[in-house]
C-alpha cells in the first residue's frame, strides 16, 4: 500500500470513508472535483429505530453535475439541517457515548453555511480530531486527473453503489455494538456517526480492525 490517498469528500463519511485515514500516512482530500450525483457527497446512512436511515442534503436547483464542488450550494425551503439533527438524536440518544461527543456536531447542525463543501468539512474535520485522526488530512491544491506513484487514488471507491463495495479488497466491516442490533442485527459501514456514539475510544481500533 502507497504512502498517501487521494478521495473525494462525503457528508458524513461512512466506517470504511474512515478506515483509510488508519491505512495510509496521509489522506488528500480533493477539494477541486466537479459535483457527481448519486454518490455520499451530500448523502450518509445511520441506523435508527426502523433500520437503515438515508439522509440527503438538499441542493439549490441546477444542473451540479458539471460544478466544481466548491460551488455547489445547500436549498434551505425547508429546515433539513433541524430535520437531520432530530434523527441523529432519536437514532443515538441512547447510544453510551452520545453525551460526550455530540454537543459539538449539534452545533455546526445549528449553522446555515452556504455552500456542501464547507459544511462537510467542518464535520470532517470536527470527527477526525474527535478522534485524534486530524494531523493526518490534507486539501489538493488543484485537480489532478491522475496520481503520482506514492498515492493511491480512491476517487469514487467509497459509495453507495453495492458494486463499488466489492472493488476495495483492503476493506471489510468488523461488527460493534449497536443501539438497534437486536431489532435490526447488525448494519455494516454507516457513517462514522454509528460507531463514534456506540464505541467512542474504541472507534479507532474498530477502524483498524477494518483493514485486512
């Protein structure tokens, strides 16, 4: 495996976005990619009382496809960032370490930032230092259609395509506790949010555990 990464930013990311800041040195976030629909950037998946839970940052109107991602702007008509907060807490208020790690992300739910980039990294960043993972992120300085030798590129590896699962060899679920595993059993790679509030400290070595 290469020393460094190059992906492209989710909201939210999921356990194996996040298993790839404990496999490589370093990770190159691309911060000038075009917009790509159906993919995690403005989407996560947590688990809530029903089972699988899909949340979608609502976009402003327009063709995103061909925008460069710092420009794409967050519709506020209706109150998604209150509506997303709600189902976080109901799916996790009763997860162990939700009182110590979500007074903060509540916060940046309060803010109205414009544009997804900017939101997504701030909650990025926020986690990343929640768990000491922060000193290893970085931001491209420009769009590279290609990488060096010393990078792997995990450009679109990470998505909610099932076919994309089976092309990261590097990558496989190890199980957690969860709030609903008894209702529901066990639902692999969520956001990162699932395993921050059910395990906390552990979070890490759970990642960790990830890789093979």
């Amino acid at each position: 495996m290469k020393r460094s990464a190059l992906i492209e930013l989710h909201y939210l990311p999921s356990i194996q976005f996040f298993s790839k800041l404990l496999a490589y040195q370093q990770i190159v976030i691309e911060e000038h990619e075009n917009y790509q629909k159906g993919s995690y950037r403005n989407r996560c998946h947590i688990a809530g009382a029903n089972g699988l839970q899909i949340m979608s940052i609502p976009l402003e109107k327009g063709k995103h496809q061909r925008l460069p991602i710092r420009e794409v702007r967050i519709a506020y008509a209706q109150p998604w960032h209150i509506q997303h907060w709600r189902s976080i807490r109901s799916a996790y208020a009763n997860a162990p370490f939700f009182p110590y790690y979500s007074e903060p992300i509540e916060a940046l739910f309060q803010q109205r930032p414009e544009h997804l980039f900017t939101f997504n990294r701030q909650l990025f960043e926020l986690i990343c230092k929640q768990l000491g993972l922060g000193e290893k992120i970085s931001y491209s300085n420009g769009y590279r259609s290609e990488t060096d030798p010393e990078t792997d590129d995990l450009r679109e590896l990470v998505s909610p395509k099932d076919e994309n699962a089976a092309r990261d060899p590097h990558f496989a679920p190890s199980r957690y506790p969860q709030v609903f595993t008894e209702k529901h059993g066990f639902l692999p790679n969520l956001s990162i949010l699932d395993l921050l509030f059910c395990t906390g400290p552990q979070a890490v070595e759970i990642l960790r555990n990830s890789l093979h």
